[in-house]
C-alpha cells in the first residue's frame, strides 16, 4: 500500500521533474507498468494529457488516461480499469473539484479499493493532497484548507515556498483546527507505506519537506524533514548553458541601452 | 410583484450543436426582455474545455449581449463573487457533457443554490443536454455510455431526457424506468426546446421544422407518450409567449 505525495511536478524535462517520474515507476517491481493518469482536477485538459502521454512514451510502460469528463464506453469499465493499474497517477487542478466528480462518479471508492490491493496512488498538488484528511486548496481563488480522502493521516500543502499564501494559510490552519502535516516543495515528495511515512525525496537542490505542528495557543512549529536526493545525469531543459545566458544579458543590457538613449 | 421564474431546456440544439442556426439561442436572448442581456455561461459539465468557451463568445458576441462565463476549475476571484455575478445576468446559460460531473462541481462551490436563488429572482436560466437535464429532479443520461438515472437539482419537479428521437437505447431506458416509478416528465428532440414558466410548461419551440418535445408518462403501466404542438421558429416572426401548449396525441410506444 503505497502512496506518492508530490508538492510540485510536471511531465517535462524541467530540472527534476524526470528524476520524479523514474523513482515513480520503480516504486513497482513489474518490467512494463501499468500506469493510468486521472487528469480529473484540472477538468481533464488536453495539455495535461499530452505532456503525459509525451513523457511516458519514451518509458517502458502502459500507459493510459481516464478522461471524466469525456468518458465512454460506460462507467462499469472503470473498475476493472483502474483495479489492474500499478500505479494511477492524480494531475493537479482544482482539489475541490477533484473530489466532487471522483465522488460523482464513485472513483474515491474504486482507489481506496486500488490502493488496498497493491496499485500505488500517485499526484501532484490537488493530486497529492487528496489522498490525506486535509490540503490547502486554491479551488477557490484564496489559499484555505479543505477535506481530502483520509487515506492519509494529517494535512499536506503544496508548492511551499513557491506559494507563500499557501504555507500561511497551512501554519495558520494547524496551528488552530486541522491536524498536523507537511509542507511540500516543487520537486519534492513523501512516499508513505501503508498510513507511515517511508521517506521523503528531493529532485531540484532547495526543494525540501518541512513537518508542520501546533505549538499550543495558535503557534506553530515548522521542521525542516531530512530528504534523499534523486539524482539525474540528464541535463534539464529549463538551466540554459552558460552561452545562452551570456547571450541574454547582452541582448537585454542591449535593449537596456536602447532604451535610455 | 414575484419575479417570473422561467427556465429553457433544449433537447440539443444551440451553438454547441447546430453551428449557424443562432433560432435556439436567439430565443432565450429575447425571453429575456432586454435589448443587450447581460449572458453568463456556465461549462462545468464539460470541465470548463477553453474550446467551449471560446465557441461561446463567438456565439454571443459583445454586440448583442453582455457575454461572461464563470470557470469553476481555474477560480481566480474570491469566494462571494460567483452569487453577485450570477444574480446579476438576465440569462444563465449551461453547456453540455456529464451531468454527474456537473452537479457534483456545482455543489461543491455552492453553485447549486446560487442557482435556486437567481431563479427566484427571475435571471432565465437555460442549457442543453446536462444543461437540460441538470434543473430537473432526475433524467436520462447517456453521457457516459450506457443510459443512467440521474438525479438533477430539482427545480422542475419532473423527468427529463435530450435527444429523445435520435437515440433509441435512451428513449428505451427511459421508458423502463417510467413504469419502475421515475416521476413523468417531458423528452425534447435535438433542435426543440420546452420553456417552463413556474414549474409548468408554457411552449415548445423550435429551430428545425421537425424537431418536438413530449410529455412521457406512464398510465396503467404503459408509457403514454404525447407529441406536443412545437412552434418553429424560423419564420422571422417576433415570438410572443404563449400561454399553454396544445397537444397532440400519438400512439405511445412500450
């Protein structure tokens, strides 16, 4: 019973997003994994699942979609569909909305039933923090805390320091109402085994993990979590070398100088 | 004085389904009684897809209404926003896709009685397939294949499905589920369109000379189908209400 808590990643070949996407896939001992994406919360957009598709296809594995709002075929595949996944993948959207149409659909049971039978649940962002009691959702324009799943115990944020909105409104939700939790970075992750936390993991040197906790009489504690660094030899795409940024000061000091004169 | 409640289903028909014929859309803009009626689209049903959007405002541009869409999956305003903005049209429009899907977005952000209140307050609210079957107490469904019962927000206390003459299983489905209690209701055909004042039915209209709406029933057992008398609208007349719609009835099929 595996799950991978993601605070921040994308199918594309940005700095440690691919280091992620690898140590997802050896999470399960099968040579070609079955992998199916839930692009649910962002309202199943093509982007989504293009960079999905783009991505695993240069990966020994079987990939597929499921597609909510453009479903056919009938709902009674669904089962059978997800239950033979060894690992589902949750994109990120709107954590709210994710919820409503899983619930919609009866797709919360189908995973909780996934997740007990062997297949490892997987996301990003909303798709991360689903899976815990409660997240600090966007879905409705302000950073505040709505329910997840439960599979999870605790609370997770995302985007930590990316979004200082969001580590605000989770230090100021623990510190008073929800419990205990973590704040994830981009590029970093929690892999929990059954509801215990089995390690965290960093991809991008600065992405960390802190445990978030109340220190009575609406205090907090933020705690810094020790992480294992994934490596990746591959360059990222999204550091140019060192010419290309000599280029760009040039061209920029250039227009600078332009438009001073 | 009571505002007039009054809500426009189609059974398909409209710019998402019949590009250049404007009759359907041109219908519920005038119900509206304003010249330049301010017009919100509501696309949760199909995930808020830009495309759809996009088809919208080109639908109904800047120059014959006050056009705005409200996307529940890319929020940026604040959480009190979407009741102001939605009291305050003359015309909320929703488009089609998974009405599951829909409802359960809708209530999630409380979109649901923000509904029940604009409806109250005489904002005409109107839709196609999911966009029809969502303000019914429950429909037919074939969103997602095979034909579901559905449970809508229930302004209209009847039945509904779309697409009634073009898809058998549906119409099938539907019928089984009459004679296993489903409340009656009424089916529209791709291009018709059942406007309700209140809770009743005032007209059918249409915007092909062969699409109609129908009132199902079951009577004794038997599913009793009757045409309803459906005006075209294709004629260039101004549209004048019109009370009460005669029927006409016809052999039902079980």
């Amino acid at each position: 019973m595996l799950i991978l808590a993601l605070g921040g990643h994308e199918f594309s070949r940005r700095r440690g997003n691919e280091a992620l996407r690898d140590y997802m896939l050896g999470l399960v001992e099968t040579d070609r994994p079955r992998i199916c994406l839930l692009p649910t919360a962002s309202g199943d957009t093509r982007e989504q699942i293009a960079a999905f598709r783009q991505s695993m296809g240069s990966m020994e594995c079987q990939m597929s979609d499921l597609s909510l709002f453009r479903l056919e075929g009938g709902r009674s595949a669904l089962r059978e569909h997800l239950l033979q996944q060894d690992i589902v993948y949750v994109g990120g959207g709107s954590m709210v909305n994710l919820l409503a149409v899983w619930r919609a659909h009866g797709i919360d049971r189908l995973l909780r039933e996934a997740w007990r039978s062997g297949t490892v649940l997987c996301g990003q962002s909303a798709g991360a923090m689903c899976w815990f009691e409660w997240g600090i959702t966007r879905s409705t324009g302000v950073a505040r805390p709505a329910r997840g799943l439960g599979l999870l115990p605790g609370s997770l944020s995302v985007h930590h320091h990316r979004d200082p909105d969001r580590r605000r409104a989770l230090l100021q939700a623990v510190s008073l109402v929800i419990p205990p939790g973590y704040g994830v970075d981009d590029q970093a992750g929690l892999l929990f085994r059954g509801r215990e936390l089995a390690e965290a993991v960093s991809a991008r040197p600065g992405a960390g993990v802190w445990r978030v906790e109340s220190a009575g009489g609406g205090g907090w504690t933020e705690t810094e979590l020790a992480t294992r660094r994934l490596s990746d030899p591959r360059s990222a795409i999204d550091e140019p070398d060192a010419h290309v940024a000599e280029l760009r000061r040039t061209v920029a000091a250039r227009s600078g100088a332009r438009g001073r004169a | 004085m009571a505002a007039k409640r009054q809500i426009v289903t189609f059974g398909g028909g409209g710019f998402s389904m019949e590009a250049g014929n404007p009759l359907l859309d041109e219908f519920v803009l005038q119900l509206t009684g304003r010249s330049h009626p301010r017009v919100c689209f509501l696309p949760q049903a199909s995930g808020d897809a830009d495309h759809y959007i996009v088809r919208f405002y080109r639908a109904f541009p800047a120059d014959r209404c006050l056009p705005s869409h409200l996307s529940l999956f890319r929020r940026i305003r604040s959480a009190r926003e979407p009741r102001r903005h939605l009291l305050d049209q003359d015309l909320i429009y929703v488009g089609g896709g998974s009405v599951r899907s829909l409802i359960g977005v809708w209530r999630a952000h409380g979109i649901d009685r923000i509904l029940h209140e604009a409806w109250h307050r005489g904002v005409v609210l109107c839709g196609l397939s999911a966009g029809s079957l969502c303000w019914f107490a429950e429909g037919v469904s074939t969103f997602h294949g095979p034909p579901e019962r559905v449970e809508g927000l229930g302004l209209l206390p009847w039945s509904n499905t779309v697409h009634y003459s073009s898809e058998h299983d549906r119409r099938e489905a539907y019928h089984r589920w009459l004679r296993d209690g489903m409340r009656p209701g009424y089916a529209a055909d791709d291009g018709a369109a059942l406007h309700f004042i209140g809770d009743e039915l005032a007209q059918v209209v249409a915007s092909r000379g062969d699409a109609r709406g129908y009132r199902v029933e079951c009577r004794a057992g038997r599913v009793v189908t009757t045409r309803l008398a459906t005006r075209y609208l294709g004629n260039g007349e101004a549209i004048p209400l019109v009370r009460a719609a005669k029927t006409e009835p016809v052999p039902a099929r079980i």
